[in-house]
C-alpha cells in the first residue's frame, strides 16, 4: 500500500534543503566533481554458493553471494517429492555451485539434474554446478560448532560460548535442523575452497558480514515459459553477429519489466521525486566494497563509490523524513537511515584525499589530519617516504575497521534504497498510464472492469478495453471462440498480467480491479522449443496441460491459448474436452480458467456438461461489404467459423490458393470426397485416369509413363469408395486387375524419383531389426557353443567376412550394369534371412548366417544408389545423413531389444526383428526407384561384365600397381582390421569379462551412437572441409589407437566409456578414406569402386575375429557366460601354452585391443604417406572402365557407428 500512498501524493513530496546540514557544502561539491568513470562500474553476474538439506520431507537451503558476503539462509520448509519450492528457490536465487551431501535423496538429484540440462535455473553442466561433501561434514553438531566459531561484525573476539550461542540463536532458528546442516556444509565448503580469498594468506578466513533470512512463501509460482509468455520479461539479441555471446549482447525488449525500469532514465515533473531518482542511480555495490575492506584490498574507486553512496544516502533520509511518514518506506528510510551514516561520511570526507588518491593510485591521507603525518610530508628526505606510506597504511585500516564496524547501517541502504527504487518505478509507471489500485481480498475472485493489456496498449492506439469476471457468482471457466487475429491471446496474457501486478503490489492498467488470492499462474500459451529437449512442440504442450492438471487449485489462474492445435484434430478436441471436464466436476473448486480455440464444435455439441461455472465468450466482428472489421469486444455467445480465408488474404496469399482452400473446407465439412483440380467435372475425370490405366500396356513404358500410371492406379483405388458409377468404367475399359496392375508398376518405377530418402529407410530397418537382436545372439552363442563361445563366433564371423569379400567386387560390378535395385533387394533379402531361423534352428541359422556373407554387402550398393542421387557438391551431405541414419537404428534398438526380452521373452524380440526385415523388403520392393539413369546401363544384360572386373584378387593385384591405391587400401587393411575383430568380441568381452548388463551395453551403444552420429555430421565436415582427406584420417586413426588402447588397459567401467567415446571420434576415419577415393570415380563406376574397398573390408571382417580369437586364446581369456572366472589365467606346470604373470594380466587385461592399436599405429605411419590432392589420376582396375581424376573432387561423408555390425 505504500506505493499506492506514494504516488496518489506525489503533490506533497517535500525537499527541506534550508535544513540540510547532513553534509557540507564543500563535501557536495566534491562528490559532485567526481568523474563518472571513477565509479565502481562493475557489472559481472555474481558467483553464489547454494547448500541444501532434504530430510523427512523438510527443505532447508542457504546461500552465500560473494559480492554480497552475508548467509541468506531459508528456515525449514515443508516439501513434498515433486520439490516445486526447491524449483521456484533455483529460479529466484540462480546459484552457480549447489552443494549437497554425498547421502543426498536421489530423488532431489534427478531433480537437480534435470533442472541444469534444461539450462532454465543453472546454466552450466551438471559435473561442474554439483559438488558432493562427505555426509559428515553435514552432521548437525559439526554445523553448529561451525556456526558458532564465526566472527562476525558486532560480535566480539572475546565472547564466550554461551554469549555466541545466544547471539546466533537471535538471528537464525536453531531448532531448524535442515537449515542449520545446510549452513555447516555451506560454510566448510567455503572455508575449503577458499572462496574470495584464493590468493590471500592461509589465515585470512572467508569474509562473512551476517545472517539474513529470505523465504519464497509469499511468492506466486510461475515456471519460466509463462514468464516469457506474459512477456513480464523478455532480452532482446543485439543485431550485429560481433557482439553474439559478449555480456552485452542483449538489452530489455518490449515486456512488462522493460516499461517499468524505462522510468528511471527520465526527471519527472517532481522535484522530490527528480532528486531521489537521481540519487539512486549514486547508490553503488557497498557489500562488495566491505568485502574489499574485510581483506584490505579497497582500491582508490571503492573510496569514491563508498563516498558517494553514503552522500546520497543521508540525501535520500532527509528527503523521506520530510514527506508523509504513513508511507511505509519512507518511515523505514528514516528510521534504517541512523546517523551512522554522518559519522562515515564525516570520516571519509575529513581522511581521504580523493584527488590525490585518483592521481597517485592509492590511498592518501588529506592534510591536516596527522600533525606528525604533515611534518613527514614537509620533511620529504630518506626513509621519510616510507615512514609516510607506513602512517597513511595505518590510517587507512583505522578507516576501513571504523565503517566495518558500522557496516549494518550501510547494508540497510542497499536493502532499502533497492526497494525505493523498485517502488517509485511502480509510481510513475502508474501515473504516466493510469492505472488504479486494486482492491486485494481473500476471496476467490477476479472482477476487472475496463481492463487493458499493459504492452499491446502502447503499440496500438485507440486500445479497446474488456472486462473480467471469474468468480464470485460468475462462471470460473471461461471458453473464447472467434476469428483469426481477433485478440484472444491479447485477451488471455491481459488477465495473466494484471493479476501478476496485483500481486507484486502494482497498480494495475483498468478503470478498477478486485483480484482475490491466486496462489499459482499456469500457462499453455507457448512453448520453448529446443533440439536438447528431445521433444515434440506438442509433448511440450502437453507438459504444461499435465502441470496445470495435477497442480492447480481453486486458488490457481489457467490461461490455455490454442490447446490441441498441435495434433490430428479429433485426438486434440478430445483431450482438451476432458481437460476442461476435469476441473468443471470440482464446481466452484475449480480454478480460474481462460481458454481461447477453434474448435468451434465444443459450443454446438454436448462434449462439456452443463455447469454453472462454464461461460463461452467470443470477440464481436461486423461484415460491411464483404469486408470483415475486427471489434475487440468481448461478449458472450460463441462463433461458428474462424475466417481463416479473411486472414489468409490480408497476409497476402493468392487468392487463386485461398479459393482452393474454401472449396476443400466445404468439401470436407460435407463428408464428401476432394478430388484433384480439374477443369471437368470428377467422373469426366476419373474416366480418363482409367482409360490411361487400360491403354498403358500399349504404351512406351518409360519412366514417365510409369510414374503417371501409379499416379493414376492410386486415385482409382483410393476413389473407388466413393465414386458410384466407378465399376461401369472399370467394366468399360476392362481394367479388372487393377491391383495387380498397381504392384507391378510400383516394383518396376517405386514411389516418387530416387533419392537419398529410399536409401535411409533401408539402411534404418535392416541394423534395426539386426540391432534388436543385440542381447539374444550372445545368448544364442553360449547355449550352441558352451565351451568355445567366443572361438566359433570369430570362426563364423571369419567365414562370412571372406565370403563377403569374395563377392562384394561382383555384386559392385554388377549393380553398375543392372541397376541398384535389384541388388539392393538381393543384398538385404540374404542378410536378414538368419533372423527368423535363430528360433527355428540354431544350427540353420548359423549355416545361413556364414552363407549370408555372400551378400552382406548392402552398404556397397547403398553407396552406390546415393552416388547416382547426388552431385559431387551435396554427395558429403547426403553420406552423412546415411551414417546418421545407420547410426540412429542402433541408438535405440538395442535397449528396446533388450528390454522386450526381459519383459517378454526372446522369442518375441526375434519375431519383431523378422517383421522389420520384412517390412524392409517390402519397401524395396514396392517403394524404392531405380536410381541408376538408363543411359549409363549397358544395352544388354552382361555385356560390360568381365572376370577381371568381378576378381576380388585380381582388384587387389591392380591395387598394387598403383602407389596412391596402394596406400590407401593398406590404411584401410591396418585399421580396419582390428576394428572388425573388435566389433566380433566388444560386446561379449563388456558382457562377460567388465561385467556389464544388458541395459548397460544398450546404453553403451547408444551412448557411441549418438556421439558417432555428431562426429559425423558436425566433425566430419568441419575438418573436411579445412584440414582436407589425409589429416581427417589421420585424425581419425589417432582417435582409434587411444580407444584401442583404453579397451587394451582398462580396469575400471569408466575408462571403457572414455573409449567409446574416442571410438565415436574415431568413426570418421572410414568415411574420409571413402572421400578420397569416391571423389576420383566415376558416375558409371561407383559400384566398382565401393566394391573394392567393401571387400577389403570383408576380407578384414573374415581375418579380424580369427586374429582376436587367436589372441585371446593365447593368453586364455575365457569369454564364457557360464564359466566361475571370466579371465583365467594359465598355471605354469601347463606347457602348452606360454605363461603370463598375474601383473601382466593387471596390465594388460585386454590383450588383443593393445595389439590392434600397433596395428592403428602402422596404418597411421602409412597413411602419413598419402597425398592430400595427388597429381595423378588412378590406374585402370579393369579394360573397361577406370576410375577417373575429378578436378573439383567432392567428398563423402559416409562413416561407420561404433556398434556390432558384424555379429549379424
């Protein structure tokens, strides 16, 4: 009520200068005649230490801000799990270090966590925010004796316990046992960091000025999203790209807060209020000042701050003391404002000489003060300077203890020079735009009259006010129906507005108000989307439907702009339905509720009960002319359209397409079918669709014609329905076997023209379906080979990789002659055909398994297929998104698979797998196109086929014959080779031998997927693109030895996931060996050239697991689900085998990863050997076709995920 008082009064503020005689005039006119650049203009974001205790559902928190060097602490509070107090504390206080027991409740963790990865309270990462102490530094005993042991200002050294005892229980509630513990972790945690004191002396302690309680009970919670719905604050980014991320990069836009604070840069038409405006903007940071002084290092600019705010203070004192003492912050100025302040004054204005201080940078004493000191001063010879400096240091710190000793008073300043400040914007603001005061009850109530909103008022001029009457004999939930852009949401965030002012003790912009308690304000008007978040605009809705659901009482305010907008329209209408229902069951316990939307049905049928406390209101609209006027006036009733056509048009869309529109809409309403635009009439032309399906067998049967007759199949199909005279036609140009007709053409010319897309669905559910299967083959291998798990694993996956690259030269070469999909189908139909028969026979599975190998080789003609999609420019772009995709079928599926197998059963997750293959072979079979365009084809089948062009050995004696080639495919051997033993062993070695879980090797792969997926989206073209080829792959080879190493040398879980980590960096090694090589091949030799390296890589997937089997049996590591010991080491009496002594084992548990990693280290020292852009162009592979030099080579972004690719 004081800012009330304060401006309805604002003729009667008072300045008695005659009686002035605080400060003299000679000290005014030098606290006028300092430069402003002198002033202590700091404006960095202040560090604040936070502790909290969570026990038997009591929150204690405490807080210590190193500018501000008191304990804010918060007396124990109850709180429920879902912890909205410690959330809305977070908010208010926005600490920088949150300090918590080691024996914290794990729920106040995940809470915790969960509030620094959405980045809205703590805006660091979680590993630095968080810091854990032992429980015991916690303990309620140690905490009070820390307490207790505190100097403070006011307490003397020499008290007794007892008189320290007495003195702390005044100021803090000692019975609040959460509060207290949060204290002593608080303390301990300062005391050991050393915070504000790093540099100082180990018995300087950290300053600590006092004890202050803040509490948050009095508050209206608000989550952050409505806060930046009601626009009370909103940053706007400064334009240039310069200033991006520097401190002062944005400013205060148009939003509540922004008015408010624009009041104080200009004088009024008061002089009492010009004055004391003028003397806050003097008003400096004078906790950090006695900070300074507590560690003796105040600077000369801290002398002139501290100056000038006490000056200005005793101003402002005399000027409250002469106005109307009921205003309650002019009684607390004037009483807050004790004399001490002359006494500070007087001591500084008469000890220091600013002038000289400024000039000389440091402190000096004025004359006058020190008879002795100004003999010094005129003897000026010898040691004389010292003795000066000496006596005016002294001086110094009598000063400095002098106005410590005082500090209380200058902290009261701060206190309630802020509150001033905040309360004479809330006046002017008030009087420059009339707003009232509002009458404040307990009842449950809101009844505005003529209310405005506080922002849209000052963009539009006239602004046409509504009421608002919720409660209190009038219905508490609120419906608004109307057209497009007719003031709805203007009408929503102006009810959310004024009651926030209300409550923050504003006036508030309407001819009156009576705004009973509100106790929360829930809003669903926006929604802060973010690629971190992970979740869909209408999840994000969803969210905050279920905040106010579960949260909102009678008390509460609900604004709900648009509700199920965000969803197929049914699914919305229905859940906003019963949304509404809810809260209308409790009556008059409902809270107060506003929703604005265009479902116009809910008004004209039944979906809402009938109920006193529901009221539809809609915005008037007069048609003149045709011409639709917008009235922003509120009444009730409710509207039957949204005019969306009107809206469309004076955003300027054609009216060609808004025509369309309305055509569609009524066709729609009117349960009829919508054909395409057609000059005729729909059955004139669907009979000559038809008459083209009957007449294209004896048509050419290009690519457009087959693209035109799927067109035309699918209408007749899709129209069949509701087309009554549509069988007649079919009779009429006998087009029976339509159906068949349809499957044809779509084997023959698939869905839509080639593109990166087909590629992408293929590769995702053919890893998918293998991915799920990532837990039950481990299984599979221990129940058929108990005794050699991991041997007969590295045997078949040998056979299979040889068999691949065998075949995978052939298939390349193959695919170039006779297009991509046929062997596209060939290729995933083989390699998924073990799947289904690792229920039905092991022991089939196994042989079809090793057989498979013969057509594993799907990434070759994926590649090939993306090559004849792209161009040279975009062909990195597109590979990434191949292994993004590759990646991200692995990312989850693996977990799922899991998951279903614990929660189900192994079958079921290899019935699932089977139906994805098969949904993927039907896919290529209906849906992908021919990507390879007719003219590169031969004219008939086999002719551009040779023995030459398909021998895997006689590729490689080519390679040999050309240095570059030979290079390249030797870094690929050497890295590849241990890769693929890796990938036959990782997952049953993290299984067996570090001991991992299912869910932890599904979270693993994830993990790797997700941070492969990155590098190869984000690293991989970045260092593409600055460092070219050789240096991304030696980059990349670099990364592969340090995960190989860590595999080779780890003891503990952590540092396997460090090298999953280095493993995902490491991925981009593959892909810019392929860019290297790719770029140089033809369009027509795509297939040769994927095929060559494919089998290189084929021929690693057959000799990897074997190497690595062969190692791990040397040093007779059992990789056995079933065995006592996961690794046994051999007693020496057995002379079989050599010997290893136990350290060796400790030192090198992994044996064969350490030996990949001399094998990385090779393929690093050859490829060092490569040349970044080589001079020559490659060797003919066969007598055909060469893989040819491009002058402006593009790159491929194709990169392999860290995952079990090969155990399929």
């Amino acid at each position: 009520m004081s800012v009330i008082e304060g401006a309805d009064q604002g003729t009667g503020f008072k300045c008695n200068k005659e009686n002035d005689e605080s400060i003299s005039a000679d000290d005014q006119q030098r606290c006028i005649s300092f430069p402003q650049s002198q002033t202590d203009g700091s404006s960095g974001q202040p560090e604040v230490f936070l502790s909290l205790v969570w026990h038997g559902y009591k929150l204690g928190v405490a807080y210590y801000e190193v500018d501000c060097p008191k304990v804010n602490f918060m007396p124990d509070c109850p709180e429920k799990e879902d912890l909205e107090l410690l959330q809305q504390v977070l908010k208010q206080v926005q600490p920088s270090c949150v300090i918590l027991s080691s024996k914290q409740d794990e729920r106040l963790l995940k809470v915790l966590k969960k509030t620094v990865s959405e980045g809205g309270d703590l805006d660091d990462d979680a590993e630095n925010i968080l810091h854990f102490l032992p429980n015991g530094d916690f303990g309620l005993e140690v905490s009070k004796r820390r307490i207790l042991s505190l100097t403070l200002p006011g307490l003397h050294s020499h008290s007794t316990e007892t008189e320290r005892a007495l003195y702390f229980s005044s100021i803090m509630p000692a019975d609040n046992v959460c509060v207290v513990r949060a204290i002593g972790g608080l303390l301990k945690y300062l005391n050991q960091a050393r915070v504000g004191v790093e540099l100082e002396d180990t018995n300087v302690r950290v300053p600590i000025l006092g004890f202050c309680m803040f509490t948050v009970e009095d508050q209206i919670i608000m989550d952050n999203i409505t806060y930046s719905a009601l626009q009370i604050f909103h940053k706007e980014a400064h334009p240039s790209v310069y200033k991006v991320g520097t401190t002062n990069s944005c400013k205060e836009g148009l939003s509540l807060f922004g008015i408010l604070s624009y009041f104080l840069l200009f004088m009024h038409t008061y002089i009492s209020v010009n004055s004391l405006q003028a003397c806050l903007k003097e008003i400096k940071n004078v906790p950090r000042i006695l900070a300074r002084m507590i560690q003796a290092q105040v600077m000369p600019v801290d002398w002139m701050a501290l100056y000038k705010t006490v000056y200005h203070a005793v101003y402002i004192r005399d000027i409250c003391r002469a106005q109307v003492q009921q205003v309650d912050i002019f009684r607390k100025i004037g009483k807050k404002f004790t004399d001490d302040l002359h006494k500070v004054a007087n001591l500084l204005s008469k000890t220091v000489d600013f002038d000289a201080s400024v000039t000389q940078n440091r402190f000096v004493v004025r004359p006058g003060l020190d008879r002795v000191l100004d003999e010094k001063l005129d003897a000026m010879l010898g040691d004389t300077l010292c003795e000066i400096k000496d006596m005016e240091t002294s001086i110094m710190h009598r000063l400095q203890n002098a106005i410590v000793d005082s500090s209380q008073v200058l902290l009261d300043v701060m206190e309630y020079a802020a509150e001033l400040d905040c309360l004479l914007a809330l006046a002017a603001c008030a009087q420059e735009f009339g707003y009232v005061c509002p009458e404040l009850t307990e009842e449950c109530i809101i009844d505005v009259k003529k209310g405005r909103h506080p922002l849209q008022e000052l963009c539009c001029s006239p602004y046409v006010p509504n009421n608002v009457q919720s409660g209190g004999g009038h219905a508490k939930v609120k419906i608004l129906t109307g057209p497009n852009a007719c003031g709805k949401s203007v009408y929503l965030k102006q009810v959310a507005l004024i009651v926030y002012m209300a409550h923050i003790g504003s006036f508030v912009p309407a001819e009156s108000a009576v705004i009973g308690e509100v106790d929360r304000i829930f809003s669903r008007i926006k929604s802060l989307e973010s690629v971190s978040v992970g979740l869909s605009t209408f999840m994000l809705d969803l969210n905050q439907m279920s905040d106010a659901l579960n949260n909102a009482t009678k008390w509460s305010l609900v604004v709900i702009d648009e509700f199920g907008k965000g969803t197929e329209t049914i699914d919305g209408l229905s859940l906003l339905c019963a949304s509404l229902r809810h809260w209308l069951k409790k009556g008059d316990k409902c809270p107060h509720t506003f929703v604005s939307t265009h479902f116009h049905i809910m008004a004209q049928q039944p979906f809402l009960p009938l109920s006193p406390e529901l009221e539809f209101l809609t915005m008037e609209t007069l048609q003149e002319s045709g011409e639709l006027v917008f009235l922003f006036q509120l009444t009730q009733g409710h509207t039957s359209s949204s005019y969306a056509a009107h809206t469309a048009l004076q955003a300027g869309l054609p009216p060609e397409i808004i025509k369309r529109g309305q055509e569609v809409s009524k066709l729609l309403c009117q349960y009829k079918p919508v054909h395409p635009v057609d000059d005729k009439s729909s059955r004139v032309y669907l009979e000559r669709k038809v008459q083209f399906v009957a007449c294209w067998k004896v048509e050419a049967a290009d690519g457009n014609n087959q693209w035109e007759l799927a067109n035309c199949l699918s209408l007749v199909i899709l129209t069949a329905l509701d087309a009554e005279d549509l069988e007649p036609i079919l009779r009429k140009y006998d087009c029976g076997m339509i159906i068949p007709m349809l499957l044809s053409v779509c084997y023959t010319s698939g869905l839509g023209q080639a593109s990166i897309y087909h590629a992408l669905v293929v590769i995702f559910l053919e890893f998918f379906a293998w991915g799920l299967l990532t837990s039950p083959i481990i299984s599979v291998l221990n129940e058929a080979f108990p005794r050699h798990t991991f041997l007969m694993n590295g045997l078949i996956q040998g056979v299979k990789g040889m068999l691949s690259f065998l075949s995978a030269p052939l298939i390349g070469a193959l695919s170039d002659v006779w297009g991509r999909k046929p062997f596209l189908l060939l290729t995933v139909t083989f390699t998924c055909a073990p799947i289904p028969l690792m229920r039905l026979s092991i022991w089939w599975y196994f042989a079809m398994l090793s057989i498979s190998g013969i057509f594993s080789v799907t990434f070759s003609v994926v590649f090939a297929f993306v090559a004849d999609v792209t161009t040279d420019e975009d062909r990195s772009a597109a590979y990434g998104l191949v292994s993004a995709t590759f990646a991200a079928s692995l990312v989850t599926s693996p977990a799922l698979g899991a998951y279903l197998q614990d929660l189900y059963s192994e079958t079921v997750v290899i019935w699932i797998a089977t139906a994805v293959a098969l949904l993927d072979v039907f896919f290529i079979m209906v849906a992908v196109p021919e990507s390879l365009p007719e003219k590169l084809r031969p004219a008939s089948w086999g002719s551009a086929v040779s023995w030459e062009k398909a021998d895997p050995f006689g590729a490689l004696r080519k390679v040999s014959q050309d240095q570059l080639i030979l290079l390249l495919c030797t870094t690929v051997f050497l890295s590849y080779l241990p890769e693929a033993g890796e990938y036959s062993s990782i997952f049953v070695y993290l299984r067996l031998v570090m001991e991992f879980t299912k869910e932890n090797v599904a979270s693993y792969i994830a993990m790797v997927g997700v941070l492969s997926v990155l590098a190869q989206t984000l690293i991989l073209s970045l260092l593409m693109k600055y460092l070219g080829h050789k240096h991304t792959i030696m980059i990349g080879l670099l990364f592969e030895i340090i995960q190989l190493a860590c595999f080779g040398f780890a003891t503990q879980n952590w540092i396997i996931w460090t090298a999953g980590c280095m493993a995902a960096v490491s991925s981009i090694t593959y892909p810019a060996i392929s860019a290297f090589a790719s770029s140089h091949a033809s369009a027509d030799q795509q297939g040769v050239a994927q095929g060559i390296i494919t089998g290189i890589r084929g021929l690693c997937n057959g000799l990897g697991p074997a190497l690595f089997g062969f190692v791990f049996y040397l040093f007779h590591v059992n990789l056995n689900e079933g065995s006592d010991h996961n690794i046994e080491v051999l007693k020496k009496d057995n002379a079989s085998m050599p010997f290893f002594q136990g350290s060796l084992r400790n030192l090198i548990p992994g044996p064969p990863f350490a030996f990949g990693a001399i094998l990385v280290i090779m393929a690093l020292m050859v490829a060092a050997f490569i040349p970044e852009s080589p001079h020559s162009s490659f060797r003919k592979l066969n007598s055909s076709a060469s893989i040819e030099m491009k002058k402006d080579p593009g790159t491929w972004g194709w990169g392999c995920v860290y995952a079990m690719r090969t155990r399929r």
